[in-house]
C-alpha cells in the first residue's frame, strides 16, 4: 500500500535524524532502531553493519537531492543558462532542502560531510560529486573562453559555489552577525537568480582582462 514505509526506509529516516544530531561515533544502532521503532537486529538484516547503513544513509542523500534538482537543464542553452541551472540546483540542494520540515537532520549530516569528508563520503564522492564537478568546470570555462587557464576556471567555479555554500555551512555565523531573520526571509528563486547574475558578472569581468593568475 500506498504511505506505508518499509522497515528498510524507517531505519533510513530515523538514521537521517540520529547521524544529523550526532557524530558517528556518538550515534548508537539502538538509538537509531528505538526512533524508527523497529527490532534492534533489522540494522544488521538490512544494512549488514552501522558503517553500511551510514554508507546507504549518505548515498540516499547525494541520490535524492540530485534526481530531485538536476544540474543540467534539458534541451539545448546557452552556457550563461547552464550556469544559472546549475547554481539554481545547488541553491536547492543545500538551502532549499534544509527548509523542508524533517530535512534537518539529513542536511545537517550533508553539511558536515561536505565540509569533513569521512573515507565513505570521500569514495561516494567520485561517483556522485565529480560529474557534477565537470559539468561546472566545462560550463565555466566555455564562458571564460578558450584564453582561459585552468587557475581563472577553478577560481570561478570556487567563487560560483561559495555563495550556495554560505547559507548552510555559515548559519550560525550569519545568526551570529544579527542577519538571521533577514537571511532566512530570502526565497529560493531570489537567492538562485542572485548566484547566478553575481557569478556571471565576474566571469565576464575575468573573461574581459581581470588578472587573476599570480
């Protein structure tokens, strides 16, 4: 039936929430099972071991919140339109996510993989990270041209993403700085469309003659 979540798929949320709140080392199978009100033993049916259901856990995250914001648009664009696309999808892959009620804990745990990336995350990573790492690299240097080195592309690819980064990594530094509330208030749409024109402004600026190589 329709609505009824697998025992497979409680272990998966009640892990979302435990893994968000706590290290792995501080989370507890039993703590895990309790939330999802299932039998202690079904981690080990299902996953095989805790580090398995945190492997699962992690790709479940990077599969769902890339099926669900695409980094590429259909049909044919213009470079200047893949790049607003793609920073669209990040944008709601990290900020627009972590708004979703019951999405904390998922996203929390994405955060701090992202920033401290564990040898599970960092061997997901090649599978699940680095295409969409191309995507950007080959997007920005089609509009940096064919003059631009590899440092002028990274740097702007650095720069372009640093602004999806911002919201979600810096909460608490942005809390702490009194623009919270005026942060939060910011919609999806004015945050992409905002990424996106500062992003390409400074690759045209680049593109123009700005130096950036040492």
């Amino acid at each position: 039936m329709t609505g009824i979540k697998t025992t497979k798929q409680k272990i998966l949320d009640a892990a979302g929430i435990v893994f968000g709140e706590k290290s792995y080392n501080e989370a507890t199978i039993r703590e895990i099972c309790s939330l999802a009100e299932v039998n202690l033993a079904s981690v080990n049916y299902h996953f095989g071991s805790k580090e398995m259901l945190y492997r699962a856990l992690l790709e479940n995250i990077l599969t769902t919140i890339i099926e669900r914001h695409p980094a590429v648009p259909p049909g044919d664009h213009s470079a200047e339109e893949r790049l607003a696309f793609f920073l669209r999808a990040y944008v709601n892959r990290l900020v627009g996510e972590a708004r979703i009620p019951g999405n904390e804990g998922r996203i929390a745990l994405l955060s701090r993989e992202l920033l401290h990336p564990s040898p599970i995350m960092t061997e997901l990573m090649v599978e699940h990270v680095y295409p969409q790492r191309d995507i950007l690299m080959s997007t920005v240097a089609e509009l940096l041209g064919d003059d631009a080195t590899r440092r002028q592309v990274l740097l702007c690819v650095m720069s372009s993403v640093s602004q999806c980064f911002y919201m979600i990594f810096f909460s608490d530094t942005i809390k702490a700085i009194g623009l919270a509330g005026e942060a939060r208030d910011i919609d999806m749409d004015t945050l992409a469309r905002h990424a996106a024109t500062f992003a390409l402004a400074g690759i045209k600026a680049i593109r123009k003659g700005g130096k950036i190589d040492g």
